[in-house]
C-alpha cells in the first residue's frame, strides 16, 4: 500500500482509494463524483436561470461533500491499517501460525494468520501461509483464491513462479 494515496484523493475522489487497489471503495466516490460533476456542469452550461444555479449549487455541493469523504476515508484507512503499528504483534501471530501448521493444526494456523489479515489486509506472508493452510485441509477454492490475493500483494514478482506451481498444482 502506497503511503501516499491520500495525494490521488485530493486530484479527485476515489483516485486514492484506486491507488491502494481498493477498486470497489474507489468506484463507491468515483460514479457519484463524476455524477455530481456532470449535474454541476449541466447548471452551469445547458440550463439558464434560477434552474441552472440549483443544479450547479447542488452539483458542486455533492462533489465538495465526496471529495471530503474521499480524503477522511484514505486518510482513516492509512491510519488504521499503519503496518508499523501492528509489526509487533504481527509477528507473534506469523510465528505461532507456522509453528501450528508445522504441527499440523491446521485450523488454529488458520485463525493466526486471519488475525494477521485482520489487522493487516496487504501481509503478503499471511495470505502465503493461508494458502497453504487451505491447501492442506483440501480446500481449493479458498487456496487459490488466497494464492491470488499473493499475485496481487507481489508487486515485485518475487514469489511469482512459486505460487503460479502451486496454483498449477491445485487443479
């Protein structure tokens, strides 16, 4: 996650939510705002008169109220999932998951690493680990689903052709 979404955000609302590959918040500001723009630009350019100011009042005011939204989301949302804060932690669970999964308790693994996800959606060894865990108990959808979600988060590629054999492997 880029700690700079927030920028995109004040260009136009749901560019930074985009940015941090959270599509479906982004389309949520994205289709009112353009919404808003356009009834703002039919006051102002079709419609004459007391009618065409309401439109334009109306339509600025609802791209004003996105825009702020927008921004208070990423804002929140960087804030809340600062993977500094919760690295400590994070760690405790990693170890204790894989100790479980070596052990073979596979759904205690299963809940570690959830917790890790919980408090931190973009850990790309959580989903790892996850994956695994699914593909252990012989749950495939769920293992490719996670393995997926590691393609995504891998934005160097560094775990590419591994997780590609594992998905290969899966059917």
């Amino acid at each position: 996650m880029s700690k700079y979404c927030w920028v995109f955000s004040v260009i136009f609302p749901g560019l930074g939510q985009a940015v941090c590959s959270r599509h479906m918040r982004a389309l949520a500001f994205i289709v009112p705002a353009a919404l808003a723009v356009n009834v703002a630009l039919l006051g102002a350019l079709v419609y004459s008169g007391g009618s065409g100011d309401n439109l334009f009042t109306w339509g600025s005011a609802a791209y004003g109220l996105l825009w702020l939204a927008s921004l208070a989301e990423v804002l929140y949302y960087q804030h809340a999932f600062d993977p500094r804060r919760s690295e400590p932690t994070n760690l405790i669970h990693l170890r204790k998951g894989i100790a479980l999964y070596l052990a073979g308790d596979n759904a205690a693994a299963e809940e570690e690493f959830k917790a890790i996800i919980r408090r931190s959606p973009d850990d790309l060894e959580a989903h790892l680990y996850l994956a695994g865990v699914y593909r252990e108990m012989k749950d495939i959808k769920k293992a490719e689903r996670y393995y997926k979600k590691v393609l995504l988060l891998d934005e160097p590629g560094k775990w590419k052709w591994q997780v590609e054999r594992e998905i290969r492997a899966l059917k």
